[in-house]
C-alpha cells in the first residue's frame, strides 16, 4: 500500500486532534470507494422514484434524492429531458446552507457557477425573480449553459467577466450571492481522481489569495439585509476557515449565520458557525459551508438591476418564467 505523504500527514493533524479520525480521513483519501450519487428534481418530483434511493438525512432538501449505489442516473431518460440535474452530495451539503433564507428573493448572483449545480439548487430552493449565473473561465461555459438550458432554469442569464466588474456595476443589488470558489480540489482524491499538488502550501496560499480577492468583490453585490453564501470542496483551512476569518476582519458589518440542521457538522477549526462535511463520514467526497448576512440596516431598496443596460454582458439568457 502506498504511504500518506507529509503533506497529507500534516493537513489530517490540522484536521483532527483524534488519532482514530486522522487514520480515518487519510484511509478514505488513499483508499476511496464511491459514493452514492445524488440527483436534484428540477421538475415536479414523482411520488414513486424511478431510481432507487436512500433513506433521506435530517437536514436533506425535499427536492433531492440521494440514490443506491450502482445507479447511473445521468443515463436515464428523464435527465436529458431535464427532468433532474446530477450533483455529489456533498455539493448538496455546502447548498443546503440556502434553505435558511426567506422564500421571497428578488436576485440571486452565482459567482463561480459551472457546472451550475449551485446555481440550479438556488434556483429551485428560492426561486428568485432573476438567477445571474458568472463563470470567469471561458472553457467552461458550455457546459454550464447545456445544464441550464436541458434543466430550463428560466429566468435565467449567464454572465463572463471578472468579479471586480461585477463588484462595480452590480454593486448593492442582489439579495444572495454564492460563491462556490475555486479551490485546490482536495475532496478529489476521495472520489479517486487526481489532484497534483493539493497539499502544497505554494498552491494553498495562491488558492487562498485568489478566493480572499473573489469574496471580496462579491461581498460588494450583496444588498443590505442580503446573504452571501461561501463554500468550497477542499479541506484546507486557509481556503476555508481562514478566508472566512479575514472576510469578517474586513468586512465587519458580515456576520456567520448559524444553521441549526448542520449543527452536528460544526467546524472544530473556530467558533463561527460554518460547517464541514469529511469523506470518512460516507456521504460525500468533502466541503466546507457557511452563509454571512450583510447585517447593514441602510433603509434604501436595494439597487435594481436594469436588465437592458446589462443584456450586452449576456453570453445566454432565457427570461422566459418557467412553468
């Protein structure tokens, strides 16, 4: 068997002050197995589930369902009729955080959205009255406009352009931003895929930087009263915890929401309530989640968003309400 690397070796320390968890955490990372995977119903769910499915967790959204090992539910008929969107669980736990927001959102702002799962999810949990979907990297476009368009998520507009753009034009105007950063990836070698250098401090620090600059520009969308949600698929504490930490020191009128149904999944790293999910638990590969609210009591409405001045900024729309 191949031995843990002292990278590895020193991030598990970090992690866990139990020996039994550190032992725990490396085994699932060297040694993966699947995980069930997870579907999110964009139509209307039937009450007899054409896949097999699992006993639902306490704090699992109604409109997903976690499946039996060994289905394939991207292959079935109803996903390219856009009937449901495929996601891991654990993208499943860092949304969940969400559900905490009033029913009644005006615009919702995805940052970093392809695939688009995050942006799905908030679409179906709030349905706001505009869902702005950003993904900065080009490549990666198409995919997250195939998912939207074959989910019909409408209405909807995708977006590509730096967030200190969006920082300046949008500025005050959304009642939630996500920010699903970009991260070392490190949940990917429970999954069983690579991930080079996940554990060097050289990429940690760069990772860390580049989400420091991207929580920062978003923070400045997000209207007064209005939620930012940050989440990651990486274990490292200074993509999580301590991003989470300079944020506030900067940004004091934030504040870290608690989510009463995460409780049990409480990060040991600090005292504000943000929440971890590990592989060694055996429903997801890994993520880190935490909802700020921008606690400023301006009395002015947040800033619309003039869907005509900004349509040139539109890569796809569909503003068609969907049914």
């Amino acid at each position: 068997m191949e031995k843990p690397s002292n990278l590895l070796l020193k991030v598990s320390r970090r992690l866990f002050t139990n020996l039994d968890e550190q032992e725990k955490f490396i085994e699932a990372l060297m040694n993966p197995h699947p995980f069930s995977p997870s579907i999110l119903w964009c139509q209307e769910k039937p009450e007899i589930s054409p896949l097999a499915v699992e006993t639902p967790t306490s704090w699992q959204p109604q409109f997903i369902d976690r499946l039996s090992l060994g289905e394939k539910p991207g292959k079935h008929p109803l996903h390219e009729k856009g009937y449901f969107y495929c996601l891991d669980f654990s993208s499943v736990f860092a949304a969940t955080t969400l559900l905490a927001l009033p029913q009644s959102v005006r615009l919702v702002f995805d940052m970093c959205a392809a695939p688009g799962g995050k942006s799905i999810f908030a679409w179906k949990a709030l349905q706001p009255d505009l869902l702005i979907s950003n993904e900065v990297i080009g490549k990666r476009l198409g995919m997250l406009i195939s998912n939207l368009k074959r989910c019909q998520i409408s209405p909807n507009a995708v977006v590509n352009r730096d967030s200190s753009i969006f920082a300046q034009i949008f500025s005050d105007s959304s009642n939630l931003v996500i920010v699903d950063a970009p991260c070392t990836g490190q949940s990917l070698l429970a999954k069983g895929e690579k991930a080079p250098g996940c554990f060097h401090p050289t990429a940690i620090n760069k990772s860390a930087n580049r989400q420091k600059r991207i929580i920062a520009n978003s923070a400045k969308i997000v209207s007064p009263q209005g939620y930012l949600a940050y989440m990651t698929c990486t274990y490292s504490p200074e993509e999580n915890e301590q991003v989470c930490e300079w944020f506030l020191e900067r940004f004091p009128h934030f504040k870290a929401i608690e989510i009463s149904n995460l409780a049990k999944y409480q990060s040991d790293l600090t005292t504000m309530p943000c929440y971890r999910m590990f592989p060694q638990d055996r429903l997801g590969a890994g993520a880190f989640t935490v909802l700020f609210k921008n606690t400023s009591e301006d009395e002015y409405e947040p800033k619309e968003v003039d869907i005509n001045t900004i349509s040139s900024l539109y890569i796809y729309q569909n503003m068609k309400e969907s049914s």
